[in-house]
C-alpha cells in the first residue's frame, strides 16, 4: 500500500471518479484489531444526490496475506448493498474498487456506524440492556435467515448443486483449504471431514448465513442495534450454521440463540430450530474455524505476514475445539 499521504490523495481522486464531483479525504489512519480485513477511519466531504456531505467513513481493505485468502472485499460489498432496505441493520456501503490497482488490494468504503460493540468478557453494556440487546440480536438473525437472497441477485455466492444437503458444498470447502495448507498431514481434520461427510443432515430450506455471527460484530447505540458487521464470511447454507455458531463458546457470551431465545428465532423467522442439526453444524462451524487459524499460521509460516496473533491464533485453535466439539456430537460413538 502507497503511504498514508498517498493513500488518502488516491481515495479523493477515487471518489472523486465515482461521483463526478471533487472529493476531499483527510485523517485516514488504521484502525486497531481485525484478523481477516485492514480497517481504516477516515473522513471525507463529497457531493452525492443529496447535495455536499462531509463525513467520517471506514474503507475495509483486503491484506496482502491473511486468514481468508483468497479475498475479494466486492463480495461483502455487494452483500450489504443489497441489504441495505432488507431490514437487517447493516452499514451503508458507497464505493468499491475490487480490482485492487488503487492500493494494491480491493477494498470498499462504507460508513462509519458509532456505538458500543459488545464483547463477551466486557461489561461495557450495563445489565439491564442486556435482555434487549439479546432480543435484537435474535430477530436481526431472523430476518436475515427469511431474507430472499435469490431474488436479490446473491446465487454467486455458491447454491449447493443439492439444496438439501448444503454441508456437502461447506465440506468441499473445508477440504480445498486443508489441501491448500499443508503444513502437516492433520490425520484428526481429515477423520473429522469423514466423519461429517458421512452423517450429514437435510436441510429444508437455504438461508443467507453471516457465518461469523456473535458478540464483537455488531454495534449498538440509543436502544438498538446499528449494525450488524463483517460479512467476508457470508454463504448460502443451513440457517442452523448460524445459530450453532452462537453457541460456542469461546464466542457466544450471553447472546446465543438457545432455551428461551431459540423458540424466539423460530417465532420470527418461521425455522424451527433442529437440535441434532445445530449440534452437526457447531462441529462443522468449530472445523471452519480451526481451518481460518491455520490458514493464518501458513501464511507466517511462508513469511507472508509478520502479525505474530496469526501464529498465537495458530497454535492454540485446535487443541481448544475439535476434540470438545467431536466428543459432544458422538463422533466416533
């Protein structure tokens, strides 16, 4: 990536290009955490259908190197465009360059959405927002589970050639990732994709799945929920893939969908919520996860990255799920 000063000269031109009137870009500077995306803060004054606008932004930009490869910030892009009026609370998005020329990888702009992000060890929300925030952490899931995501254009996001067995698709990408890694032959993930290719459920109906669904991704501010955030994991799966991912528990915190919050889903939704499915689907969701760290310790391991929490991230993901995850489910019973 050019130097910050370029940086922000080549984003004003950038929108400046998108709108057809001058644009300016100032304060653009990297934003703490995130493993998969680079974020940045800046702000911009621009002229749109509305008339001038001034305001602060965040560009999401792919790494050169990182836990998702490979990467292309237009999906993501095109996912919250099209839930912009879906009623699922997620940023506005303006402007995408995929090909990657302007900064040497894609990346988009969207706005910046000001709140408090609820973390699962942090009691930065006081107790008593905690039922409401559950509640709308809950149907914000619903909704985007009935959201029609073949009538909005998102069948390139991949539609299993079965549309009852989605776990066969989500296997065949589990597996293409192992065999991208190589690091070491990994015997328990290649016993634990037999194992799930061998008991996999029906499913009655495809939703639109975040797939990275919990505590830590979503803000809020004044009583709600502002928005949901990053989408680079999206697909079209089992809507028990999401709830599934809520319950495990290094991430779920007090906002999984179960007991009393599980009957509330399918009230809203319409989905019953399959206990047996959601137990598959945390084994299969937990091996996803374990796939994304050593996809992040490969990419240190080749010296494409120095971020020593890729490496961390690494080393403890499996000795931490699988074998807890495996042994809960019955694998192997």
């Amino acid at each position: 990536m050019p130097s910050v000063a370029d940086a922000g000269a080549i984003l004003a031109r950038f929108i400046t290009d998108r709108t057809g009137a001058p644009a300016t870009v100032s304060g653009l500077e990297r934003m703490p955490g995130g493993f998969s995306y680079e974020t940045w803060r800046l702000r911009a004054s621009w002229v749109d259908a509305d008339g001038p606008r001034s305001a602060p932004l965040i560009m999401r930009k792919a790494p050169r190197a990182g836990l998702l490869e490979p990467y292309d910030a237009s999906v993501e892009f095109r996912v919250l465009s099209v839930l912009h009026d879906s009623g699922v609370p997620v940023p506005r998005v303006y402007w995408c360059d995929a090909g990657g020329e302007l900064l040497g990888t894609s990346f988009y702009i969207m706005e910046f959405v000001d709140g408090d992000v609820p973390l699962p060890w942090s009691d930065s929300l006081p107790a008593a927002s905690r039922p409401e925030v559950h509640r709308q952490f809950v149907d914000a899931l619903a909704k985007l589970h009935t959201f029609d995501w073949e009538a909005h254009g998102l069948s390139f996001l991949g539609v299993p050639a079965d549309r009852g067995d989605p776990a066969a698709l989500a296997l065949d990408r589990c597996e293409e990732v192992l065999d991208r890694i190589r690091l070491r032959p990994y015997p328990v993930l290649r016993e634990v994709i037999a194992w799930l290719r061998a008991n996999r459920p029906r499913s009655p109906c495809l939703s639109l799945i975040h797939n990275d669904y919990r505590m830590g991704n979503f803000v809020w501010r004044d009583g709600r929920i502002r928005a949901v955030l990053d989408w680079e994991r999206v697909f079209i799966g089992d809507p028990m893939a999401d709830i599934a991912f809520t319950r495990i528990p290094a991430l779920a915190g007090w906002c999984s969908v179960s007991g009393e919050m599980a009957e509330r889903y399918s009230q809203q939704s319409g989905i019953a919520v399959d206990e047996e499915r959601v137990r598959y689907w945390t084994l299969l969701e937990t091996l996803k996860a374990d796939l994304v760290g050593l996809t992040g310790l490969k990419v240190f391991a080749d010296g494409r990255s120095s971020d020593l929490r890729l490496l961390q991230i690494g080393r403890n993901v499996l000795a931490n799920n699988i074998p807890a995850e495996a042994a809960a489910i019955g694998m192997g019973a």
